[in-house]
C-alpha cells in the first residue's frame, strides 16, 4: 500500500526478515565474542597460505581479546625417507610446523589419504578434548610516570605488522585497526584524563604510550 501511494517500490517482506534473522544471528555472535570463557581453537594445513590465514586469524582474535588454545595442524603427511614426490611437500609441512610451534600448542592431526567419511574416521584423527582454561587476554596498563611521565598501554598483538597498525582516539574511546580488522574499544578509566603520546609495536605488543593531563589529571599525581 505504501508502495502504491509514494510511488516507488518497497523492500518485500522476506528482505525485512532476512534482515532481523541476520541481527539475531550477529547478536548471538557477539555474545561469544564477548563471554569472558570463550577459547578460540585453530584448524589449519601447514603451508603457506594456512600459515598467513593463521596470522591473520590470530590477531583478528587478539583484537578482541580472545585466547587461541591449541593449533591443530591438519592433514598432515607422514615423515618417510626416500626420494618420493611427497619429500618436497613434507619437507615444507615440517618447517610451517616448527614455526607454529614457537606461538602455538599445535597438535598435528594425520592425513588420512582421504576426507573423514563417518565417526570412525573422526575418531582416528584423536582431537583434544576441549579445554578449561579463561579465554581472555588481559590488556594491562603499567605506570611509568615516575620515569618518563607516561602510562603504557599494552595490547597483545602478536602477528601484528607496522604497516597494518593505525591507531585514532575518539573521546574516550580509541579505534585499533590491525590488518583487516577494526575494533573500537573503550579506553581505560584512567587513560581517559590522557592525551596519547605515541604507540610502538614490539615483540608482538602495541604498547600505547598516554600522558596525563594536566587540566584533568589530580594534582597530587
């Protein structure tokens, strides 16, 4: 009807329900994202495409403060001696292998010569059990002002590249963008009576650098 009296087409209705099954679904989403226990586990083939969706994975997941708990390396070819034509892709498997083992507990998962067919299958392949760990990374911020006259800021990142970071402050909030992510996230109490005085990315950590304030800061700082 309303169509008919402006004149111009309306969205049908399926297009107003799809839309709220998509917010309910987006909802429920973040609620997980937002459970303090939820624990985020990997699944990847060890070579170099599943090697850069593992970085890019992980600090999309430490953008929101969540714990990756195990890696599990799927697919995995057996080591053999001889010059087969699975010495090249074993040898490149075993590399990507060792460097996920200097970030992660990666559990590697046998190449069944096939895909799973069944819980016979699923079975075989001896996946952890899920674990009882906290699944949130604490952000915390150290007081060096008795030194530099700043506080730091310190926001794990690990994968994280310096032409991928940028930083900009909105009131009391600030927005990160790492990589293809973005999230605004909520500055601490304290760090609010603070302007930003640099950023530095080291060993994997955005370390934000605030001075206080001195309309806003207590004198007796």
């Amino acid at each position: 009807m309303l169509g008919r009296l402006a004149g111009v087409p309306l969205p049908a209705d399926w297009l107003y329900e799809t839309a709220a099954r998509l917010d309910v679904q987006l909802a429920a989403v973040e609620a997980v994202l937002a459970d303090r226990d939820t624990v985020v586990r990997l699944v990847a083939e060890p070579g170099p495409a599943g090697a850069e969706a593992v970085r890019t994975a992980t600090l999309g997941l430490a953008l929101r403060g969540l714990r990756t708990d195990t890696l599990l390396a799927n697919r995995v070819l057996p080591e053999r001696d001889g010059d087969s034509w699975l010495a090249a892709p074993v040898a490149q498997q075993r590399k990507i292998l060792e460097e996920w083992r200097e970030s992660y507990d990666v559990h590697p998962v046998a190449h069944l010569g096939r895909d799973p067919r069944g819980a016979d299958d699923l079975a075989a392949l001896a996946v952890p059990g899920v674990p009882t760990v906290s699944g949130t990374v604490d952000w915390p911020v150290t007081d060096h002002l008795a030194d530099d006259g700043v506080l730091v800021w310190h926001i794990p990142l690990p994968g994280a590249r310096r032409d991928e970071l940028d930083l900009i402050r909105r009131g009391d909030d600030i927005l990160v963008t790492a990589g293809p992510y973005r999230r605004t996230v909520p500055l601490p109490s304290a760090l609010r009576r603070c302007t930003v005085d640099g950023a530095a990315l080291r060993e994997g950590e955005l370390r934000i650098r605030f001075r206080p304030d001195p309309a806003l800061w207590p004198r007796t700082r």
